[in-house]
C-alpha cells in the first residue's frame, strides 16, 4: 500500500489526548466516528473506475483478443491433430486461456477473496437465494419458448458429452468449475465492466457485458433468453459487491458445480434404468 508522503511522522503524533495534556488542554485530536456511523471493513473492490493504464490495455489486448475470437469464430480444430478428441481440443484451450488470466490479471483476482472475510455465511447464502431464483426464471423462460418438453440447450449438450468422454471428462469438469467460471469473469465483468466504467457508465457497460455473456453461449436465438437470467444476476452480483471479480466467480462457480453434479446423478440414474 503506498503511503503518504505528507504524513505526520510517528514521533509527532500524539499518542493520546491524556498524554499531551497541557494547562490549556488537551491537544485536537481526530473526532471519533459517531455510534450509528458504519466503519467499513470491507475488502476494496478488485475493479475501480480508475482509468487503466498503457500496460494494462496491453495485457487485455493479449487476452481479450483471442478470447474473443475464439468465440465469434469457434474452435479451430484445424490446428490440433485429426486425433484429437473435441473434448482434448477444448481442454488445450482452456488451460491456455486459464494461464493467461492467472498470469496477467491473477494480482487482481485472489485478493479480492478478502470481500469474505465478513459475513461469509451471509454472502454465500446470499448466492445460493440467488440460485434458486435463476433456475426458476429459467425454467419459465423456457417453458415460454418450448412449451412443457423443452429440448435440451446445445451448449449444455455439448458440455454434457464431453463430461462423458472418459478420463477427459473428469479434466473437462475441472474446467467448467472452476477455470472457465476464471476465465469469463475477467473478461466479461472484470474487464468490460470494471475496467471500461473508467470511459462509460457502469450501467451502460454492464448491459453490454450481460448480452455479450448470453449471446455467447447461445447457438440459437432460444438460448439467448435462456442464458440471460443467469447473465443478469452475474452482472448483478459483481456490480453490488463493489465490483468484486472473486464474488461472481463464487457464483459462476456455484452454478457450474451444482449443473455438473446433477448431469452425473442424471447420468447414474439413466444407466441403474
């Protein structure tokens, strides 16, 4: 932490009002906080609307880029070999993308883990409230668009094959997690939020952030609705938290973990059938 170079020094202080008691009276002293003033004890967010600098437009250029065009124009399975697996292929991304965002934006992530530090439970119970609601607006949503038998979103059966591509699945599920939840908030919220409210309104930034989030994992204009519930509330999270990029992880991470686990039980239930 930088510090003042106008401070006092320690010597010149003093160390209490009794101390540096005189005839004429006790020395100014900094007035006390009122009973019902609240004294913050809150982590400082990982994201601040302050400008970033040339060095940091380098590191988002050098992940932000490719992150984006590796969505817009799919995986480039031309470049792997013909053996590989897609499972194999999105793994070797992943890890990729996963090592640039620790190595470039990993001294802003972890310790914004310190917004946990109070009221934890609370917090994370908070999370899974929120959950909850998602899942049930998701679920209406969805039985707006398809009725009572919707199909099952290619994005979700994408992830569901490759869950069950053997001893690759289980690195797969690491993945959805844990190291893509890492990978998204930084881009989606960290960066083009926390980053871009320097140049525009957070609220305008964050509309931009929850559409690009669902657009992107959309492969038909149904699952842009789908995956906008979801997208609101990741965007809600992070910007309520004072834009902390760790609190919507723990989210992201939430909502993956509990969609991996059911996609197992429900595998485990089809074969005991």
């Amino acid at each position: 932490m930088a510090t003042d170079p106008q401070a006092t020094p320690a010597s010149a202080t003093p160390a209490s009002p009794v101390a540096d008691a005189s005839p004429q009276g006790p020395a100014a002293t900094a007035p006390l906080p009122l009973p019902d003033e609240a004294v913050s004890s809150e982590a400082a967010p990982a994201s601040s609307s302050k400008r970033p600098t040339r060095a940091d437009w380098v590191r988002i250029a050098i992940f932000g880029i490719p992150y984006a065009v590796f969505f817009l124009v799919g995986v480039p399975t031309w470049i792997f070999p013909a053996s590989w697996s897609l499972t194999a292929i999105n793994i070797g991304l992943d890890t990729i993308l996963l090592i640039m965002v620790l190595a470039f934006f990993g001294r802003e992530f972890f310790p914004a883990f310190t917004y946990l530090r109070t009221r934890p439970v609370r917090k994370i119970a908070l999370l899974l409230g929120l959950w909850l609601l998602v899942v049930i607006v998701q679920a209406s949503v969805r039985f707006a668009l398809y009725g009572g038998n919707p199909p099952v979103a290619e994005n979700q059966q994408q992830v569901i094959n490759a869950l069950h591509d053997g001893a690759l699945g289980l690195a797969f599920s690491f993945f959805v997690t844990v190291g893509v939840p890492v990978v998204e908030e930084i881009f989606y919220r960290h960066i083009l939020i926390g980053k871009l409210s320097a140049y525009a309104p957070t609220w305008f930034v964050a509309t931009i952030s929850a559409a690009l989030f669902a657009y992107m994992h959309s492969h038909q204009w149904q699952d842009f609705f789908s995956y906008l519930p979801l997208s609101i509330v990741l965007t809600l999270v992070y910007v309520k938290s004072g834009k902390n990029v760790a609190y919507s992880w723990l989210f992201h991470a939430l909502n993956n973990s509990i969609m991996v686990i059911l996609m197992f039980a429900m595998q485990g239930a089809l074969q005991n059938v």
